[in-house]
DNA sequence: CCTACCGATCGGTAGG
DNA sequence: CCTACCGATCGGTAGG
C-alpha cells in the first residue's frame, strides 16, 4: 500500500507503470515486460512496480487490457455509429489501416504481436489475448455478413473469409510497417482490402433480392 | 571440447541440441530459449548445451538456420524445378499452405514467429530473421514479375503487392491453425491465393505481347 | 561433455 | 512506495 500517498496519486502511478509496460510488450512481447525494466525506466522499485497489479502475470493481463481499449479507440469507435454493414466495414478497415501506419505502439501493433506470441501457449495470459483476436474476427465478419443481406456484396461471399483474409492484410502491414519500414504499405493494405470488399452482387436474371429502395 | 568422444558423436550431440532448440523456439520464441530448458530436455549439463555454439546468441542463429533449411526443403525445393513464372509460384504458394497446414513446427512457422517477434530489435539474431524474410518476399516477387513478362498475369499487376498480399494469407493461416485451430484455414488460405494469382491479361484492341504460342 | 562456480536478474514477500 | 531480503534461474567460464 502506500500510507503517505492519496488514491489519485495511486492511480497516477498505476497508469505510470502500465504506460511502461505497454511499450515495453509492443517492443519485447508481453512475456518479455520484467519489474526490473519497468523499475529503472519510471524510477521506482521493483516491488513498487509489481505492487499495485500483485503478480507480474496481473500486470501483464492489464497490459493487455490496454492493448484492447487503445485498439478499440482508434479503430472501432470512430466508425461505430456509421450503418451496419459495407459501409462501416470500409471505415473500419481505413480506420485500422491508418492505426497501424501510425505505429501507435512503438513495436507494431499489440494484438499482432500477442496472438503470435501466445499462440502455441496456454494459460490466462493467452487466452486473454485470444479473446481479443476473436472478438475483433467477429466484429468484422458480422459487419461482413450485414453488407451481404444488405445487397451490398455478393450473396456468394463467404464471412469468415473477408474476416481471415483482412487479418492477413492487417499483420502483414504490421510487418511491413515495423520490420521492413516500408512507408509505401498502408497503399499496398488498401489496395488488397478494396479489392476484396468491392464484390457487388452479379446482376444475374431475376436476382433481386430484397430491400428494394423504392418500398415504404 | 569433448576429448572422450569422436567428431561424429559430437555432431550427433549438436543435432539433438539444435532439434530442441527448434521445437521450443517455435512455441516460446527465439528469444525464449534457453540453456536450462535444453538441459533438462535433452539430458545434456547447461554447459553441455552452450558449449558446441559458444554463446546462447549463435545457438539463436543456428536455430534460425534450421527454420530457414526447413522451410527450404519442405517448400522451395520441391518446386524448384517448375518453370519459373507461375507455375512455379502457384506450386510454391500451394507448398507453403501445405506446411502450413501441417503445423511442421509445434508452435507454428519459425519464419512467422521470428518475424514478429524481432521486429522491433536490433543485433545478428533480428538481422538474420530480417533476411530470410526479405529473401523469400524477393523470390516470390521475381516469379510474379516473370509471370507478367510471360503474358500469365496482367501487366497491371504489381510484383511486390503479390508478394505482400501471399505473405499476409501465410500469416493469416498459420494464426489459424495454430491460435484458432481452424481446420478450414488451409482452404481459405487456398482461395484467397487462388484469387490473387487469377489475374490473367485482359484481351484489349491489339493487345498480344509476345511469346506467341505458335512461333518457332 | 561433466562439475562447480561467477555475477546478474528474475518474480515475489516481509516489514515498515 | 521504499529497503532488504528469499530461492530460482539466467548466460557464461574454469578446469578437468
């Protein structure tokens, strides 16, 4: 605990050490973050640092958290109130796009690095990291499969597909952007995800579905 | 050195060293090796394990030499032969999904998890994972582009987004199969590569190239 | 290729 | 949130 100090300033610190360590994982891994390192980078004590979260494994489910909230800040709540379906499915990807040329974490992005990080490994850690991949897989096919009941792409495409096949896009932009600083990537990433997401349905005979505009 | 033993059981020694060091690397990491973990492995003193390297960091290398031998074997060299352009590609994507599929590598492709794991670093090990990737992007950019030369892709196409785009669908996949455990995944992978490289020359006013079939 | 060591660092606890 | 510890493990070396 820490007697001389207000819970503001607690919370303060607190933010302090995950700030750290958030930088640290992008860099090392989440399983790479140590007290130790954290310690001589904000300048308190190791037992200062492990403290507030109890175990390191704490921590680093923290660190995670704040992987998720930082992604969903940038990528999913700018385009969350635009409609359902291609529409927000587009914004979403740019969206995820320009975060990933931004390089908001210094490392590349985190959830890239954790899912292969923690992919052949079990225990919470994991399988918070997990949970975080298969949500955003999710969200992105369910928008997916709005657009195509909408008219909006074709009756033929496949959800789960757009889905793996933007993840793709996404972690090689990753690389790309962090391994090989090739600036001319975000390009290469839109121009793969527009190729994929520009499949209107075939204007074949009779093949009106429904939501016709001109109803009431 | 090993004065009790021959030159051929040494080898044998460093073999079964390195086999261990394969495996865990894929599952923890390059980085995540250690001499202690082979030890215990392997039967072997801790001293025993670093002896025939020298340093942890040249067993590193020497582990990151395997994954590079592996991936060779299971995917380039049985396609070697092929004409270049895309037949060859075509076969060496279908090999790479393929060994993909398989899960050669416990914890998923060596190649894959080094990437990202030294994106962000720097030293010999990072340098060397940086190199397999780039040399690999380079072969298969260089068959995209005789592939265009051969009038079996459309001119428009690009060479390294190819490349770029094959790299995302193999980390696509080995995600899959390794995080999501996705039985489907070597399918989806198949599809969206089959689209990528079906991109024949569109047949415009006057628009034959060269390498006329009927010539002599 | 072994035992026996080296200093450094790991996560974590005790007590203030 | 600090100092001062704990046992365990790290990479590496010496000497046989």
């Amino acid at each position: 605990m820490s007697p001389r100090h207000t819970a503001a300033e607690a919370a303060r610190t607190r933010q302090t050490i995950l700030d750290c360590a958030v930088e640290l994982a992008s860099v090392h891994g989440v399983g790479g973050v140590s007290a130790g390192d954290i310690a001589a980078r904000t300048g308190l004590s190791r037992a200062g640092v492990i403290g507030p979260f109890g175990t390191m494994d704490e921590l680093r489910l923290a660190v995670l958290a704040v992987a998720a909230s930082v992604f969903a800040e940038q990528v999913w709540q700018p385009v969350s109130g635009l409609p359902a379906g291609l529409p927000r499915l587009s914004a979403a990807v740019e969206a995820w796009v320009s975060y990933l040329g931004r390089r908001v974490f210094p490392g590349g992005c985190l959830m890239t690095t954790a899912s292969i990080e923690f992919d052949a490994l079990e225990g919470p850690v994991s399988d918070q990291a997990r949970a975080m991949i298969d949500g955003w897989r999710t969200v992105l096919a369910a928008d997916t499969e709005v657009a195509i009941r909408a008219g909006e792409l074709d009756p033929s495409t496949d959800p789960d597909q757009v889905a793996f096949e933007l993840y793709g896009i996404a972690m090689a932009l990753n690389q790309a952007v962090v391994l090989l600083h090739d600036a001319a990537a975000p390009a290469r990433a839109r121009a793969a995800a527009a190729r994929l997401l520009s499949n209107p349905p075939k204007p074949g005979p009779a093949s009106e579905t429904r939501g016709d505009p001109t109803d009431d």
